[in-house]
C-alpha cells in the first residue's frame, strides 16, 4: 500500500499548502473548507488521496478545463499559458487538464457557460475559496494515478506559483467561452455561475426550507444527465439548505443523483455527510433551477413564512457553513459566444510563426555559433520592416544589449550588415540601438540566502533605456545577450527561474509592450541531445517560444552553414521541416540563393580537392590503397587539413560509389579518367 497521504500531504503542508484527506475526490473530513485540524493527521487517512484546499493565506486557484474534445482543450490551454502564464499542470483524465496559479487577491470559483461539444458538457472554471483538487491519488474513472508531466506542487511554495489577477482571469474566461462557442451549442446557464440579475438566485427573498413534496416536485425538472461534479455538490447543498439533515432529504438527494450515469450511492452518501450548517441556499435555489426549465411556478409556489419549515436541527455550527459563494458576483468581464461572428483578429508575431510579439521568447545556440551576430540581423530587419530570411516580421524599435561583445566588435558586425542590407553608404537604421556592455554589471536580479528576490541596479537602467529609445512609439524589441550575464539565481531552480522570466522580464513586457528575446548557452547535454537546453526546466516551460541555433550533425556539412530550428512554439508548429538554413557569408548569415552557395551547400569544392587529390597521388606513383602502403581513411584528410577528416573520407566514399573514383586491385584509387 502506497500510503500517500502520509507519505506526501505532511511535505505538501510544510511548503504552505492547505491538504484534506479524499476518498476519490470527496473530502472525508466534514467541514473541510475551514481547513480543520484535523487534515493533519497523516497517518490517520494514510492510504487517502491528497486533496489542495484552494483560498486561504496564499490565494492558490486552479484553471479547471473540463473539456474533453482534444482540439479544444488543447487550444484553451494555450491560452492559459498565453495569457496567465505556463504553470504547474496536472492531468487526470486528458484531454482533459488542471494548472495551478495563485491570485493577486483573495477571489471566489468563476467560470464559464456549460456548452455541449460533441454531446458531452464541457466549461472551463477558475477554482479558488472553498473548493478543492486532488494533487495525487487514482482517478476514479481511468483507475491510474493523477499525473503532473512538468513541475509538481512540491517544486513549489503556493507564494511563488505565477500570480494572476482578476483581470487576467476575466480576459482568459472570455477567451475560453469563444473557443468552447465555437466547437459547441451553449446548454441552460451552469448551477454555480452568475446570471442576470441582481445575484445568482434571489436568496434574500426565497425561502430556504419548504415541504418535502413540492421540492421532490421542483427536482423533477432540473435536469441531471451528466452534471458537473460542483454543480452536483451545489445541489447537495440545495437540498439540505431546504429540507434539513434527515432520511427523506437525503433520499431526495439519492432520487435526484440516481438519473445520472456517473451516480455512486457510497459517494453520494459520502456528499452528503461532508456538508455542514447549510445557511445561505435552499429552497428558493431549487424552485428558481426548476422554473427555468419549465416548472410551473404559481399559486402555492408563491409561497410565504408559512411554507417554512419551523424544526431546523439545532446540532449545526457556524464553523461549518458552506462557502458562500451565491453571494459573491464578479463584474462581468466577459462575453458571450455567440456574439462572436466575424473574424478574429490574427494573433501578432515578432517573427510569423517563430518569436509571438508582447511575450519572451529564448534563443540558444553554443559559445562562437552566431547567436548574437543572427539576432543584430534580426533587430535590423525588424526596425526596417524587411522579411529575415523569408520570414515576415512586425516592424517597430529594437534595443541590442550585449554582454559579451565591446564597442568595436559590435560595430564590426553592423557594417557587415550594412552591406547585407545595401545600406553601405547610409548606414544602418535609426532605430536599431545597439548596447555593448562588456565587463559591466548587467544582473536583473538576485537572490539572497532566503530566497528572497532583489532587483539589480541594472534593472533600473535597462528600464530607461527601453523608455529612450521607445520615444514615442508603440512598443519595443529587446535582445539579450546573455542570459548568463543578466540572470543572478541558480539555473536550476525553477523558482528563480520563473521570477527572472516572469516576474522582471515579464514586467517589462507588461509595461513598456515590449517583445524580448533571450540569448542562453545549452548545457553539453543539451547540445550533445540537439535540444539545446540548459538548466531547470524552468526555462523551457517559462518562455512561449524557443529556437536553436546549431550546426548539422553532418560531417560532410560547410562548416560556415548554420540551421535556425523551432522547438518550442505554443502558437505554431515546430519540428524538422520548419528549419532554416544560412550559410555565414562576407560577414552575415544569409540564406543560400547563389550557384556558388548551392556548391557549398553540395561541397563541391571539397569532392573537387579530393578528386586532384586522388589524381596526383595516382600519377605521382603514390596512390591510395585501402590496406598496406598509403591508406586512403587516414592519408587522404591528413593532405586536405582544411576539411574535417570524417567529411574527407565521406566524400571519398561517396566518390567511389558514384564511379568517380575506381579501386584498381593490388595498385589502389585512380580517378574516372584513366590518368596515369
């Protein structure tokens, strides 16, 4: 027996987490939204699953996508990540998914309108102050244990999750209602979410408790073919709200479960013995939920004091009252589906489908490999509005800052751009600010012994920079060069990590609409695995896009090609067949358009030295021979030491599989020719 919640729950609590005992995904403790104490009795619910209850001193929410179309999901998760920010994520039954943020300020569950998409209900919820998630345990539905395929919650102080607003929630649920609007039809408005009106339910002149027969009535319109889990628990709440805590409430509460699929008795019974004092919904939730699917609301139903029900237990207490949530609406930020019509504006990019604008993105590549000469490139072309490398870009300033490079050689590589553009004699652009910053202190950010972050004194001049340069335009591009210089933490944590990339650069994004690109070394193992990556995974995941600069593995390759390859992209697609290819040439990289590019790109020039090569030796009376005397494998590159010794001998092969080179026995290689 694995006893997981003894085992992992006290390492969860030590980190600031508020966990609870579940049985399946029901709490087993009554009164767990007030975080009772006993939650902190591992081994008393050893063998339980780990639940995170959501509020409290952290603000820790939950992205609920419930959405179980691959498409869908997949692209509103996206947005999360574009628009809130990459996050802890956990997968329980995928597609459908869960990340894990923290609230700038303390919130209550929103949520979007239930849709229908390919027959099954699917709503995404922003779940926060009296709800709860299972971090780790068996789905009840797969049998197989919850996963998070990236950081988990234990890489994590529920203070240093990303910090989202409200704002940020309102723009990311009304994204969410149009992806979801436009794979579904929208279903009757969800039990929890707000509707119009002043309140979700006029509680303040419902009665909360009225006869057992006119509820079991009203139940018989509210539809439950496959009611989402919280709107289920709603219910449960309802129907105690208004018929007390005895057998006929609970049966009622049976009867209603019965009509769905997913309806387990022990778990219902379980439901029910979770929910305390029930003070704030009732009877008049219950008849306005059936009203609005047809139940004839009139005569007795317009009912009075005298419908209460005058023995409510006295055994409830204050302490374990639900969450009262009914009373809580937000400001409506968002809109509905349906109002979506004409097209949507396309998502805007720095480079298309490579580098999005107003987000950070990261660029790798090994020490000597190019990186900051292809990205001075890229900061001219940007402020020109000219395609790099056929790929269209959006025109507006750009700040260089290198770290690693002095004046004059900066300088050397602009007039070599200069020429590339054919702009010798005027020179380059205006806008393009280049910032050599070589031997000086470039830190963002440190980190002292408790963790805590402190901006560096260069964060306070990059700022003025940006705001120099900008003038009076819109926004702004800003490389990096590099990451080493300019970060102050431990690479390999995630959390320091995630506050450079978010919490620095992501306020200069925010603020002066800028789009940064971030130069980074790999590790060996990331180069020797061509991923480039280097450090925690905390980089990968904190960046919306990364590409990597590298030579191909060939060893017959030119060494001055250089492949520009997409690894990460959360808005395009990556791989293989989207690499770019540029040969470094009279000082610039530039994509191969000439005979004289292409017979580099073929090494011609090196089968052309091998063929002479191998002539001379021949009519010398010196050939090469594969075994005894002048072996072709190592005496071949030690002539042609201008090449790579593999690419010689790959290219030798090659030549005498084509026929253009011949072995003649006991003598050795000769050319196609027949010299002598």
């Amino acid at each position: 027996m694995i006893k997981r919640y003894e085992r992992f729950a006290p390492r969860l609590s030590a980190l600031g987490y508020d966990t609870t005992p579940l049985n399946g995904k029901v709490p087993l403790l009554k009164g767990w939204q007030g975080r009772p104490e006993g939650a902190k009795d591992f081994q008393a619910h050893s063998n339980a699953n780990i639940g995170i209850v959501l509020g409290g001193a952290h603000n820790t929410i939950a992205v609920d996508i419930d959405v179980r179309n691959e498409m869908a999901s997949g692209l509103i998760r996206g947005l999360a990540i574009d628009i809130l920010g990459a996050a802890p994520e956990r997968i329980g039954n995928a597609p459908k998914t869960m990340l894990i943020y923290q609230s700038a300020v303390a919130t209550k569950k929103v949520k979007t309108a239930v849709y229908d998409v390919d027959g099954m209900d699917a709503c995404v919820e922003i779940l926060a102050e009296g709800q709860q998630f299972v971090a780790s345990g068996v789905h009840p539905d797969t049998q197989k244990d919850y996963d998070w395929p990236g950081d988990t919650l234990l890489d994590y102080k529920p203070n240093d999750l990303p910090t989202i607003t409200t704002d940020d929630m309102a723009e990311f649920l009304a994204a969410a209602n149009t992806v979801l609007g436009n794979y579904g039809e929208i279903k009757a408005k969800s039990l929890s979410s707000p509707s119009q009106g002043n309140g979700k339910y006029d509680f303040a002149t419902s009665p909360q408790e009225a006869e057992h027969d006119r509820i079991l009535a009203a139940l018989a319109y509210i539809p439950n073919d496959d009611s989402h889990y919280d709107d289920w628990a709603y219910m449960a709440h309802a129907i105690k709200g208004a018929c007390g805590d005895g057998v006929p409430a609970l049966d009622l509460f049976h009867r209603w479960s019965e009509r769905s699929a997913k309806y387990d008795e022990a778990e219902t019974d379980r439901m029910w013995k979770s929910i305390g004092t029930v003070n704030k919904i009732g009877a008049g939730t219950i008849f306005k939920l059936a009203a609005d699917n047809g139940y004839p609301m009139g005569g007795e139903d317009n009912f009075g004091p005298g419908d209460l029900v005058q023995d409510r237990p006295e055994k409830y207490h204050e302490e374990d009252e639900f969450p009262e949530e009914a009373e809580i609406k937000p400001a409506r930020r968002s809109f509905a589906a349906k109002s979506v019509i004409g097209p949507i504006p396309p998502r805007e990019w720095l480079l298309a489908d490579w580098f999005p604008a107003r987000a950070v993105s990261m660029l790798g590549g090994a020490g000597g490999i190019g990186k900051s000469l292809i990205v001075q490139q890229m900061a001219n072309s940007i402020t020109l509005g000219l395609p790099i490398f056929g790929v269209e870009v959006k025109q507006m300033p750009c700040l260089f800052v290198g770290c690693e490079d002095d004046a004059p050689e900066v300088s050397r590589r602009q007039l070599a751009i200069n020429e590339w553009l054919g702009r010798d004699f005027e020179g380059g652009p205006e806008d393009v600010a280049l910032w050599p910053r070589v031997g000086e202190d470039n830190i963002i950010v440190t980190f002292g012994g408790d963790g805590k972050d402190e901006a560096g004194v260069f964060f306070e001049e990059l700022c003025k920079e940006i705001e120099a340069v900008m003038g009076d335009a819109e926004s702004i591009c800003l490389f990096l060069d590099t990451v080493a210089d300019l970060f102050g933490g431990n690479e390999n944590s995630r959390r320091e990590t995630n506050t450079f990339l978010k919490k620095y650069l992501g306020s200069i994004v925010v603020k002066y609409n800028a789009t940064i690109i971030l130069l980074a070394h790999p590790s060996i193992a990331g180069m020797q695995s061509g991923t480039g990556l280097s450090g925690s995974t905390g980089w990968e995941n904190g960046v919306r896009a990364r590409a990597y600069l590298h030579k191909l593995a060939d060893d017959d390759a030119d060494d001055d090609m250089r492949v520009l390859s997409r690894m990460k992209s959360n808005y395009s697609q990556s791989g293989e067949d989207h690499d770019i290819k540029v040969l470094y040439d009279s000082g610039a990289f530039v994509l191969p358009t000439t005979p004289e590019h292409f017979a580099r790109l073929n090494n011609e020039q090196l089968k052309t030295d091998v063929v002479q090569e191998v002539r001379h030796a021949w009519e010398t009376g010196n050939p090469y021979r594969d075994r005894k005397g002048r072996i072709a494998r190592t005496a071949l590159p030690a002539m042609l030491q201008q090449y790579k010794p593999a690419a010689v001998f790959k290219v030798f092969k090659t030549l005498v599989d084509e026929g253009k080179i011949i072995h003649i026995d006991r003598k050795g290689y000769m050319t196609e020719d027949g010299s002598m």
